[in-house]
C-alpha cells in the first residue's frame, strides 16, 4: 500500500506545534494542506488572487517584492496587446501553485536553522511566531508604494504619464514588425490620442515628443509613404509652430517638400498639404508676402482633386489650404474670395469632424477675425463666442487653447471703449501664454501688446510702456523685424513717443513700420494708411512741410486705388491743405 506524499512525510521532524507557532490564525489551513493534503494538492486561492499581496502579507517579502515588480513590468510592456492578459494569468498562477510550497520551505528552513544553532524547542518556537504569522501593514505598505510609483514618482522626476506608452510601443514595435505588425495599429491609435490630449492640454513639448515616436513606429510599419505617416508629419509642424518652433518647422517642411515631390510628383496631393504647412509657417510669423503665392500655388494645384474631398484627413487638410487663403485674401483686401474661403473651410471641418468639435474652433476665430477687419462688431462676437462656447467646456478656461479667444473678445470690449471688461480678459489670456507658451512666445506678445494699448488708452503710461516695450521685444527675439506683426507694434509705439514729444523716436519708429509693410503688402495698401498719418501728425507737430507734404501725397494715392478704408481713420480730405 503506497504512502500518500504529503509535506509532512517528508519532513517528520515538523510538528504540529512548529506549524501552529508559524502560521498563527491561518493554522488550521496549513495543518490540513502540509499535514494531509498531496504535494499536487496545494493549491491557493488567497495567493492566486491576491498575489505579491498574500506574499507580503505573510511576511514573505522577498517572494512578494519579485512577483510586484514582475506584475508592474509586466503591465507596463504587455498593456495595449493581447498578450496581456496571458502573461498576467500566468504570473497569478504562480502563487497559487507555489505559495504553500515557498511557504512551507520557509518554516523548515528557520526549524533547520534552529537546529544548527542549537536553540531550545522554546527559542524555537519564539523564532517561529516572531518570523511567520501575519501582518496587515504589509500589503498595505505595498499598495502605498505601488500608488507612490503610479503617481507620485513621474511628477516628482518629471516624467510624464504619456511616455509610458511611447515607451512600451518601442519595445514591442521591433517584435510586432516581425512576428505580428497588425497589432501596432492599436498602439498608434493610443499615442495619436495622448499626443491630442498633450496638446490640448498645453504640452506643446510633450506632443512633439509624442508624435515624433508615433511617427517613428509608422515608419516602421506603413513606410515613409503612406497617408497616415504624411498626416503626423503634417500635425508634428502644426505643433511645432504652435510651440513657436518655426525655424524647425521650416525646415521639416522643406526636407519633406523636396521628397514628396521627387517621390510623387510636383502636383501631387501630398505635396500640396506640406506647401500649406509652409503657408502656415508664414502667416504665424506675418510674412503674408511670402505665403500669398504659396497659397495660390496650393490652389491652383488643389483644384483637379476636388471630386476626391471625402476622407476626413483629406477634408482636414483641404479646410487647412482654405483656411489660409481665407487670411492671405483678407490681408491683400479681396474680402468677397476670404468670405468665401473662410466659410467653405469651416463647412469642410465640420463635415471631418462631424460637427462642432474641438477641430472648428480655430476656423469660427479666423471668421470672427474676418468680420472684425470688416467693423462688423456683432457677427465677429457671434463668431468669437461660439469659439468660446466649443473650446471653453472641452478644455476649461485655463487651455492655451482658449486664449486666444479670450483675447479676441477682450479686444472687441477693448474697441468698443470697456476698458474694464478688456483688461479683465486680456489679463486672462496674458497669464495662460505666459504659462504654457512661456514669455517669448508671440502669443504672449500679442497679450501683452493688447495690454499695453488699454492702458494707454487709460492713461497709465508706465504701465503701457512696459507691455508695448516688451511685446516689441518678444516678437523681435521670436520671428525678427522684417515682419508685418513687428510694423504693426512699432505704430503704438510710436504713438507713446508722440505723446511724451519724443518726435524724433516717433518718427524713426514709423518710418521703420512703412518700409516694412511697404515690403510686405506693396506701396498702396490701406495698411499703410495709420503708419503714414501718425507719421503726417508728427511732422505737423514738428514743423517739417515738406516731409509732411510728401506722405500726404503717399496717402492720397492709396485712398483713390485702395478697395478698403478704415473706419476709424480720418478723410484725407481734413489733412489736405
């Protein structure tokens, strides 16, 4: 009659009394399973539930440590893939089968070591209960480390939850590409919303990075050519640009303009989309004569692809070039064609997205940037606050994102003389570009150029001259002088000098303005036209008829070719003599 194995036939010198001292409450559990129960018979529910938690609970740091951080590893690789789920159920077996077993080896070994150091059967016992048993605080310490790791941790050394995910795409990308290259489709829909939700949130930085590793597993996957790595390329430039990156962003743009057209073709739609980013690139730092012809090569191009408007990357893209003609006819006065590319560029985002979602808002903005230039107060608030009402619940009222419109609005309270109401928002917006974008961004120049002129307006000098001054600064560090931005700030500034009598610095500041504006906008467009009649006033204050004399001419001939006329500005026919 064969012996049934048991943990206790093979060692008889454990009693019961050794059994009871170590496991404390849990005792009658290990007397039945060590005294009773076959070797293959060990099996634990507790352990296999809770895991390193049972182990840790049991005073069995050691087993309890490897099995967490083989659970955290394990979690952190094997996550967004199927995979996952087999390794995890095979790391909860482990201490369902094992745990009685390392459990028990434990007892024999500290009754061995007893042995060897010749303690009496009352030390032992004392070792016994002092070294087994349980304790409560243990698996509660775990958790609190396991939560200080999850969330603690990664702020502390400034690592961001979004990384963990480009982390783990790169170590199993080598082996997807090899063995399984479908299931990297799951890790590209994951990135592309944490680089989104990166973005939204502020982290221009942290989207970069982002989307440079989701474009970096494209590649791996799709190559070089497929539409889904030209769409991160395109979205990585609009984030470089927004982040105020545009030497960078110029450059991507050219390396991938060159090899797009040598790879298909000159005329090619993907061509078309990288000449927009280039438009784009232009407009953020107000060099509208440069992106005006790039703009009507794109829609000269664009035009034998309209019957393929369908897929909504393409309707993105198609709404982008749209979009950016809108602004560059707008600049150069053909405001029936901006109407109408402006409308067809949010008809088209709507249509991508399926409505007013986040994508709109920076379209319903350009049109109430329209309608602003036009004098028409009430269809760009309509417009501005609609933006508002999209971005504002979405991303709240501290997005970077949102900004922007507050300082639209605050500039439409700021026409309209409320003063109070406009600082209030443009303050708003100032502090979150100071935030998010930093302090030599343009979008904070242009906050702090708004600031600026409302407290002239007030009065409060000092104030003024701190916030045009720096506006000046940032704009010249971020994208240099040769711009329309930077002409346009000269003009307040210019105004400040005139009203402390500091004609000569007026008069140098606004004759940098003209020659910048002429450079971009031509000899006679009404953009000129404040330029050249701050410039007038200061040489009617100083006496100069001649020069004075000569810009009246210069305004004279814009007033009779120009198809538009400022509404604030005064009839030439006043300063003639």
């Amino acid at each position: 009659m064969s012996i049934k194995k048991t943990f206790a036939t093979l060692f008889p010198d454990i009693t019961e009394e050794h059994i009871k001292r170590f496991t404390g409450k849990n005792y009658r559990y290990f007397f039945y399973k060590w005294k009773f129960a076959g070797i293959f018979s060990q099996w634990n529910w507790s352990a296999f539930s809770f895991g390193p938690f049972w182990f840790f609970y049991h005073k069995q740091y050691s087993w309890g440590s490897v099995l967490a951080i083989a659970y955290l590893l394990g979690d952190f690789i094997f996550t967004t893939n199927p995979l996952h789920f087999t390794f995890i159920f095979e790391l909860m077996l482990f201490p369902g089968l094992f745990a009685n077993l390392i459990h028990f080896a434990r007892l024999n070994r500290l009754i061995t070591q007893g042995k060897r150091d010749q303690l009496s059967t009352e030390q032992l016992h004392l070792v016994l209960q002092h070294n087994g048993g349980t304790r409560w605080q243990s698996p509660a310490l775990l958790i609190g480390i396991c939560l200080l790791l999850t969330l603690c941790f990664p702020s502390l050394f400034g690592i961001h939850l979004f990384k963990t995910r480009v982390l783990r795409a790169e170590i199993n990308s080598i082996v997807y590409a090899v063995f399984q290259p479908d299931i990297l489709w799951r890790e590209f829909k994951l990135l592309r919303k944490d680089y989104q939700a990166a973005y939204l949130n502020g982290h221009f930085d942290l989207s970069i990075y982002l989307n440079e590793s989701t474009l970096k597993l494209s590649e791996l996957k799709h190559g070089k050519d497929h539409h889904y790595t030209i769409a991160l390329q395109s979205e990585l430039i609009e984030f470089k640009l927004k982040a105020g990156n545009y030497q960078d962003a110029q450059q991507l743009t050219q390396e991938l303009l060159e090899l797009y057209q040598i790879r298909f073709g000159p005329e090619h739609l993907f061509v078309i989309f990288m000449l927009n980013n280039q438009v784009s690139n232009y407009l953020y730092q107000g060099r509208y004569d440069l992106a005006k012809p790039e703009a009507n090569n794109c829609l000269l191009m664009l035009d034998k692809y309209k019957d393929n408007f369908k897929h909504p990357v393409i309707l993105s893209n198609v709404a982008g070039i749209y979009s950016n003609l809108g602004v560059v006819y707008q600049v150069f006065c053909k405001f029936e064609m901006s109407a109408k590319y402006h409308r067809e560029a949010l008809r088209l985002i709507l249509k991508a997205g399926n409505g007013y979602t986040i994508q709109a808002y920076p379209y319903l903005e350009r049109l109430g940037d329209f309608y602003k230039d036009q004098y028409d107060a009430e269809q760009a608030n309509q417009y501005y606050t609609q933006a508002k009402e999209i971005v504002e619940p979405i991303l709240g009222s501290e997005s970077p994102l949102a900004s922007s419109i507050f300082l639209k609005l605050g500039e439409m309270h700021f026409l309209k003389h409320q003063y109070r109401k406009a600082a209030a928002l443009t303050r708003h917006a100032h502090t979150i570009n100071q935030t998010y974008y930093g302090y030599e961004h343009t979008a904070t120049a242009q906050s702090a150029q708004l600031l600026g002129k409302i407290y002239f307006s007030q009065a409060n000098l000092q104030e003024a001259e701190i916030y045009l001054f720096k506006s000046l600064s940032i704009v010249e560090k971020a994208i240099g002088k040769q711009n329309a931005i930077y002409a346009e700030y000269l003009n307040q500034i210019s105004d400040l000098y005139v009203f402390r009598n500091n004609y000569a610095d007026a008069e140098s500041a606004l004759l940098q303005s003209i020659k910048t504006a002429t450079s971009i906008y031509g000899k006679n467009h009404p953009k000129l036209l404040l330029p050249l009649e701050q410039l007038v006033s200061v040489y009617e204050n100083t006496k100069n008829t001649v020069a004075r004399k000569i810009f009246l001419q210069q305004i004279h001939r814009i007033m009779q070719t120009s198809p538009w006329q400022p509404a604030e500005e005064k009839l030439i026919e006043d300063l003639i003599i």
